[in-house]
C-alpha cells in the first residue's frame, strides 16, 4: 500500500472509524470480550496491548478483516522489555556489558520470538537515564549516563525493527518515556519533574534523539509532570521539541491510563476536557482510558479538536501499520509449537547466556578467591536465591517460564570440577528468617571451606510502582548475611537485584563480591561459568553505587563546585560521609589485569574541521584471556557554562589473550565538545580539554588537547 492509497483509505473512513485508529485497549487476561469483539467489528478500535496468544490474536484479526467495514487490520503491542520467551538480562543488567553489537542481538532475538506470535510493537527500550537508584524503574533503564543511553539505544532500535520493518520476523520500537521521566523527585515513581531546559536536553534528551535518528517508528509520553505539565498535556515537548526541532514523524502513544490521569494532575476538570486536551496537545493513541472512543467524535462535532487534527493523527497510525507490513500479512506466522520455532529458542539462549556472561559485574575479589580453586571441594551455598526461579526473571518477564530457568545451584553444580560437594540451604526467606533456617545454613557453613550467599530484593521490589526509601537488603537476608560472615570460612556474595543496594556494611567482611542484577532464563549456567573460571566477568556499571541512601543522587558526571577547595574530586560533601561512591560510574573487576598506556593524540589542536584521533595500548598482563572494556572521557576545562568534571565519549571492548597487547584508536569529533547552553541550544567554544582513558570514571591516564574555533 504507498501513501496515496493510505490517503484514499482516509477519505472513505467515517469520523468513528478515524477515531477507532486512535483507540488502545487491553484485554484482560489476555482475551477479547465480547464487547471489544463487538468494536472491532464496528471499526472502533485500531490496536490492543497485553494480548500474546496468538490464537487470540488470530481471531482478533479475522473479525477485523472479516466483518469490519474497511478491514483495517489490527496492531498488537507487548512490552517486550529485554525477552518474550526467553528471556535475557534486564536492561540494567545489559547496559552493564556497554555491548552495543549484544544488545542489538538480544533486541533481534526477542523480535523474532514475539513477532511469531503475532506482536508487532514492542513498548520498548526504555531509555530513561536516572541518577536515582531509589527509583525502581532502574531495573527498565540503561543507567546514568547519556552517551551510553543513546548507544545502547541505537542497537535496540537496530535489533528490534532491523532495516525492513515490514518484515514478519521484526517489531516496531517505541523508546520511552517521552522525555524526562528518571529525574523524579526523589526516585519516586510517577512524580514531579522539575529540570531545566539545558539539563533536559543534554542529559535526558540523547538516548531518544539517536533512537529517532535510527528510524524509530513510535514513542511513548512519560507519565509525571515536566516542569508543571504532564506530557499528555505538553505541546512544547510533543511539537515544538519532538516534531518539529526532532523531526519525529511517528505515532506518539500516551502510557497507560494518563489521558485520563490529566485529571489527577488538576489539568482537566473531567473526562471529556482531558480527551480533547491529549488530542491537541500531541497524543495520538490513547491506552487504555477509553476516553478517545468516548469524546472525541462529540469534541469533533463542538469544534474544540479540529477534524485536521484527527485526520494526520490517523495518517501516522496507518503509516505506521503499512510500514510493518500488517496490510498485506496480519496474521501470526508461526506458532509456538512448529518446528521453526525451536531452533529460534535455541538460538536465543545461546545468545542468553552470553549475554547473562557479559552483564555480570565484579566488585570485589580479595586475594583472587575467584574464580573457585581446583582445591575447594566443599561449598555451601546458601540463600533464597540459590534454587529460585521465578525471581530471575525479573520485572517484566514477558511470558518467559520459570520453569526454564537455570538456577545457581543448578548451574554451579553442572559447572563445578569432579569431586566438588555443593550443599544448598535457604538459610532465610526473602524478608525474614526461622531460627530453623539460620541454624540449618550454620550448619552446612562450618562444615564446608567456602561460602557462597545468593541474597537480593525480589523482581517485584524493582521495575514499575517500585521505589524504595531504603536500599538496604531485606532484615531476614541482612541478617543471614551477618551470621555467615562470622562463621569463619571464606564469604563470596552474590547480589540480585534491579537497582544498587546498599551494600556497605557487608563490603569488608566479604572476600568477593558479584553484582548478578536478574540474568534471566540463563542465570545459573553464566554464573556457574564465572564462578569456577570458565568464563571471566568483564561487565562495568552503569550506574553509581552510593554508600548510604543520603549519598543520593550520587553519579560521576557531576559539576565542579567552588567549595571545598584542594579535595582531589571537585565537589561538594558531607562531615560524616565520603564524598566518593561505593563504586563508581564503569567500575568493574576482572580475573586477569590489564595495563593502559599513556593515551597518543594525533594532534594537540583541533578546528572544527578535524578529528581528534587517540590511541591507547592497553596489554593483558595476567595469566588468563580476558575482556576489558576502555572508557574514554573528557572534560571541557573552561566554558561560557559550568561543565561537568567528566563525560564517557566512547567504550571500546577488547578480548586479549595472556601477555598480549592491543592498540585501540578512538575518534573524537568537534561535535563531540559540543554542550547545551542555557537557552537549550547547542554550541561549541573554543579552549582547553582534558581527557582519560581508562577502566572507569575514576581511575584513567590523563592528557589534554586544544579546540580552536
């Protein structure tokens, strides 16, 4: 179908039928009802959401095609955050690889999956940049920083939609939440935003740019008020910056629920006034609140929403189903049961372990207890999460089985060496624990040479509607993590959660430390490699780790202040705690040791017609191959605007064997030193840079080079 057949498909549309494109609804338990058997039939309804049997999904498209007036095939949407039915790492986890060829895989492989069923439009990535770890949709995020969020971004995009959209293997993309959503007050969800407008676009802004720039098909409004509107309620983001300075031409859908939410905000006086308000303001679809189907055609009649406005709203909608192909092939292609469908599975866990192996940090590891020596032939591991499933999966499992998932304990007995005792025990349920259970962990601790504790927060205490005053672990785990590190024998802590915990008290007291987040359908088997060194840890934060919660926010790419002077960090601090994280911005150990050099540059002064060429030699000089991943930063040493004391401009990831050394050249472009003034637009000056490459913000070798303008 091309544009002008799209265009006569619009003439021969009543005003109902338009506004029927215009309507998201949800079934519930994922089955039509009769009445929205009946909208269908009647044209008045353009897509669904939560519907992922693909029967369901048949039979909601052969009433469309079947029975409607126009036959306007229907659009399924799933949040397909990181799996359908495997199920990989969550975002947070995966930002941790700074893999941008992974993800673009994990992207591919959950598309395929998905769209076999039927899907076609994922609610996804979700690319939020927070500074809040409070916030439970860090679990959702790709961390703290803006660079890595629009790289990470862009391979989402790529992995998702590929270069044919129309494709039946692929899905449409929809980045959210349109724009701002992790700076909430307080981490907490669906609150306030207030940020300026040089911060909003600097900080919040890239990872959506470079997905439009990728060719996302949609996007998602975020919920909360930005300085005092909410976007359902924000023409300057949903025009002015999103279609008009972004050149955006996709649908923009609302999240659940928030046309209607207008209400709750004390934007809309009722139902009706938040309809015609999210029409005007620049939302297409409504989810879920009805309140399209119930008052645009009367808003229409009354002249307070222009028939226009409703026609090009409708335009992208059709625009964007041709694109997927939905008009010449609608219904699911395969179904779950063909044989085409197992080597996909297949294929995917593959890709789920590597990718579970590469979004595995080491914190710590005192006197190189791992990987697990030949030597050790009794290990206790102990702890709610050594047999769990389910939780593994994390927040947004999509229909992932827990059933499929590998468990630590399943995974390190299937890796440990001939002869090795693995005794489980739970010691602790997740928010408390027996005087049974804790006697029974003592037990099985005293009588083994090493100390393996699985504790964490349960997947739902992250992702949505999650936000937690406290980071600590839950009392019964704390307190099973105390008693075993006054046992005796060696304490390895592994850590599952959504978001960094406070892990303080236990630092010192722990010989190693694995932060795991949920690794998904694969989790025992990654781990279990990594554990006994068949695999090594290489993945880096993407998010600080505070000390305490009154640390918050704490991240890397901070201002200078002007007080206190002579500090070795430039910033401001407290008189009864550090100024530093617990651990930084791309901080991650591995088991071998890699040396950088001093950074080369080809030149000392740039114009804004040349680029900046560095190379950087960095040499394994450990026994073991391993994988690093080089972070370059810089810093713009004096500006017409305060600039923060550090920015990532590029990784690179690099696998080297025992004694082997690589040179590795980054290109940094005039662009690149560019920032976003106070009236929110871009400029470059000219002056003095500093510049590291290293294995994290804090650490790095320094040199310097000149912009002239």
């Amino acid at each position: 179908m091309i544009e002008s057949e799209i265009t006569n498909l619009l003439s021969l549309m009543t005003l109902e039928e338009k506004i029927g494109q215009l309507v998201q609804l949800s079934a519930q338990n994922g089955c039509l009802s009769h009445e929205q058997k009946t909208l269908i039939e009647k044209g008045y309804v353009g897509s669904f959401l939560n519907i992922s049997d693909p029967d369901q999904i048949q039979l909601a498209q052969q009433i469309s095609l079947c029975k409607s007036r126009l036959k306007i095939p229907l659009l399924f949407a799933y949040d397909v955050l990181h799996g359908f039915k495997t199920i990989f790492p969550i975002p947070i986890a995966l930002a941790s690889s700074m893999d941008s060829e992974l993800v673009e895989k994990v992207a591919h492989g959950s598309a395929l999956e998905a769209r076999s069923n039927g899907i076609h439009w994922t609610f996804a990535p979700m690319v939020d940049v927070t500074r809040d770890p409070r916030w439970g949709r860090v679990a959702e995020c790709p961390g703290e920083d803006p660079y890595l969020a629009a790289l990470l971004s862009s391979s989402w995009i790529k992995g998702f939609q590929g270069n044919t959209l129309c494709s039946s293997s692929l899905l449409a993309a929809c980045p959210k939440h349109f724009v701002g959503y992790g700076a909430v007050e307080g981490g907490r969800d669906y609150n306030t935003v207030n940020i300026p407008i040089q911060l909003l676009k600097e900080v919040y802004l890239p990872a959506f740019s470079e997905a439009f720039k990728k060719g996302a098909f949609s996007t998602m409004a975020a919920f909360p008020a930005i300085n005092g509107l909410p976007p359902a309620a924000n023409p300057y983001l949903l025009k002015d910056l999103l279609r008009n300075e972004l050149g955006f031409k996709g649908p923009v859908i609302s999240d659940w629920n928030a046309v209607k939410e207008l209400i709750q905000h004390g934007i809309a006086e009722n139902e009706k006034e938040a309809a015609q308000i999210a029409i005007n303001s620049g939302i297409d679809i409504d989810m879920a609140s009805g309140l399209y189907l119930k008052y645009l055609k009367e808003l229409v009649q009354e002249g307070k929403v222009k028939q226009e406005t409703i026609d090009k709203a409708v335009l992208r909608v059709l625009c964007f189903k041709h694109k997927l192909g939905l008009f010449s092939s609608p219904y699911p292609q395969v179904e779950k049961n063909n044989k085409e469908f197992q080597p996909l599975i297949q294929t995917n866990r593959e890709i789920a372990l590597e990718a579970a192996q590469k979004s595995v940090v080491l914190l710590k590891n005192e006197q190189a207890i791992l990987p697990i020596a030949p030597n050790i032939s009794s290990i206790a591991l102990i702890g709610p999460f050594s047999t769990e499933k389910k939780e593994h999966l994390g927040p947004w499992p999509a229909i992932g089985d827990p059933q499929e998932v590998v468990t630590l304990a399943e995974g390190m007995k299937e890796y440990a060496p001939p002869g090795t005792k693995i005794v489980v025990a739970r010691g602790s349920d997740y928010f408390s624990s027996s005087k049974e259970q804790l006697q029974q962990a003592i037990e099985i601790a005293q009588k083994s040479q090493l100390i393996i504790a699985a504790v964490g927060e349960k997947a739902r205490m992250s992702g949505e509607a999650a936000s937690r005053a406290f980071l600590d672990l839950p009392a019964g785990q704390s307190q099973l993590l105390e008693t075993l590190l006054q046992i005796g024998p060696p304490v390895i802590i592994v850590v599952f959660s959504g978001r960094p915990l406070d892990l303080c008290k236990f630092i010192s007291g722990a010989k190693a430390v694995i932060q795991a987040w949920f690794l998904g359908t694969q989790t025992g088997r990654a781990l279990g490699q990594i554990l006994f060194g068949l695999c090594n840890p290489s993945g880096k934060l993407p998010i600080s780790f505070p000390r305490s919660v009154g640390q918050i926010p704490i991240y890397y790419r901070h201002l200078a202040t002007g007080r206190p002077s002579g500090w070795s960090i430039p910033c401001s601090g407290y008189i009864d705690q550090a100024t530093t994280p617990l651990f930084p911005f791309g901080y991650g150990l591995s088991y071998t040791t890699f040396h950088y050099s001093f950074p080369r540059l080809n030149l000392t002064r740039i114009t804004p017609d040349k680029i900046l060429e560095v190379y950087v030699e960095i040499e394994n000089r450990g026994n073991i191959a391993g994988e690093e991943i080089i972070q370059l930063y810089i810093r713009d040493a004096t500006a017409s605007i305060s600039r923060p004391i550090k920015e990532l401009k590029a990784v690179r990831r690099v696998c080297l064997q025992p004694g082997e050394k690589q040179t590795v050249k980054f290109s940094i472009s005039p662009s690149d030193l560019a920032f976003i003034d106070f009236e929110g637009e871009k400029k470059l000056e000219a002056g003095r840079f500093f510049l590291w490459v290293g294995p994290n913000s804090i650490e790095g070798q320094k040199t310097h080079f000149e912009l002239m303008v």
